[in-house]
C-alpha cells in the first residue's frame, strides 16, 4: 500500500511540470527548496539522528549526494525538454541499468533472465531516442538516461555501505541543488499559483513519495517493489495526456510497450521463482 501511494505521487511529477510556467532552472532550485524543507522535518522523526548524520563523511554518503544532485537536475531538466512519455519509459530500465553496474563495478553475478530483459529494454529505449526527432527531444532523452543512471548508482552504494541513511544525503542533496541553481533562477515575478504548485512539487515527489516508498519497500520483496512502482511508468504519461492532451508519438508508445512488458515479465518471473524457492512443495 506505501509502495502504491508513494508511485501515485511520483506519477504526478509530469502534472506539476506542464502546470509551472517559470524556467528549467527556477523549478530545478525551488522544487530542491521545497523538498529540503519537507525531508527536514522528516529528519526530525529519524531515530538516532547523529549516527545517520554521521554517515555523510563516508565517501558512500558523499556519492549518494553526488548523485542525488545529478539525478534532480537530470530530472527536471528531461520534463522541460522531451516528453514526459520519453522520460517515464527510459527510466523504467532503472533496475537493468543498476543490475549492470553491479556486474561491472561489484561483480555481482547477473542472471540470464534480466540480461535478455534489460536488453530488450535497450531496444525499446533506442526506438524511442532513434524517433526523437529534433535536437531539443534527444537533449531531454539524454537527460532521462543521466537520470537513470544516477538512480542506479543510487541503487548500488547500500550494497557498498549497508547501514547508509537515505533521508539525511537526500535533504543535503536538496540543499546542494538548490545552492548550485538558485544564481541561474529567475525568482522575482513568480505568480502564486506557481509558488504552490512548486511548493507541492517538492513537498509529495521530493520527500512524501521516498517516505512513503521507503516505508513500504521494507514490507515487500524487492521484485514485489519493483512491480508495483512499474505503474509509475504507466500513469505519469496518462495523467498529462488527460489533463494537457500531451499525446506520445507512435514511436514513443511502440519503445515503451516493450519497456513496460520486458519489465512487467521480468518481475513476474522472479517473483515466481522466489515463491517456489520458499515453498518448494507446491
């Protein structure tokens, strides 16, 4: 039920994003503002707060702000510049991305199965990228895969440093973003509607949707997780089509079909292999 609540409120990253009428730099500060604000009160419930503080001198907490960094600006910057379709699709192949930098850089065994999805996955980005036309569309899919491949990092340092706090890196992170962005920010003559709309951007995707999904993910096995928030890939796209009328281009829909369901058999699969691991009678 988190992991569900927590992939309805990042499903609404697009929404906030066709709403805002500033800039891509303005919303990359403010959205971090916002999200700091909220995770430090957050913060406040941690329990042992020095300890999790503490944490930030590991190089594993420096790269996790690194990339937090990376990944909010990425982010923001891939919903400005392509659609919000193309973006939902080329982060979907998160968990291949992260499966190959375990191979690669902690020499993880990778099994067969998510080796022929994630390469499935691979031809569903490059249908996708391949028909982004203008320079403009393939700038914000570069983006998406920057995003995506920051996440994975992400993904990979509690492999690294398993007693890694998420909350406190990800509110410096906050604070990083928006110190780095806030002199390229056109802050004067923001209207009120805007200012709530950013301030309710940060408040749910930056901190209420990581609560939420961190929450939740403690309950769930990770191929159950993983399931779930694949209908964040699906919605995000939906809600700005009802709502702007924000139509995916043919290609678009054709890349991510493939994405979604290389996914959706991949979990599936695992998830059933974990089951008759554990009950081996049935």
């Amino acid at each position: 039920m988190f992991v569900l609540a927590a992939t309805l409120a990042w499903s609404a990253s697009g929404v906030y994003m066709r709403l805002l009428s500033v800039d891509v730099s303005t919303t990359i500060a403010l959205r971090a503002l916002f999200g700091a604000l909220f995770l430090g009160l957050a913060c406040l419930l941690l329990p042992n707060r020095r300890d999790q503080w503490r944490a930030l001198a590991h190089p594993a907490g420096f790269a996790l702000v690194l990339c937090q960094v990376t990944g909010q600006a990425c982010f923001v910057g891939a919903m400005y510049y392509t659609s919000i379709a193309n973006v939902m699709f080329i982060g979907a192949t998160l968990p291949f991305v992260a499966a190959l930098l375990a191979r690669l850089l902690l020499r993880e065994p990778l099994k067969r199965s998510t080796m022929v999805s994630g390469l499935v996955c691979l031809f569903g980005v490059t249908v996708i990228v391949v028909s982004s036309g203008s320079v403009g569309l393939r700038v914000g899919d570069i983006l998406a895969f920057g995003l995506t491949l920051s996440y994975a990092v992400i993904g990979l340092l509690p492999k690294i440093k398993p007693d890694l706090p998420i909350l406190p890196p990800v509110l410096v992170g906050c604070l990083v973003t928006f110190a780095l962005f806030l002199p390229m920010a056109s802050v004067g003559g923001i209207s009120r509607f805007d200012w709530g709309v950013l301030a309710l951007f940060g408040a749910t995707n930056s901190c209420l949707a990581l609560v939420l999904y961190l929450s939740g993910a403690k309950l769930l096995s990770a191929d159950e997780a993983a399931l779930l928030s694949t209908a964040d890939v699906v919605l995000a796209p939906t809600w700005v089509w009802l709502m702007f009328s924000e139509r995916p281009a043919p290609a678009t829909l054709v890349g991510g079909a493939i994405i979604v369901v290389a996914i959706v058999l991949h979990a599936v699969l695992q998830w059933r292999r974990s089951d008759i691991s554990t009950n081996p009678a049935v």
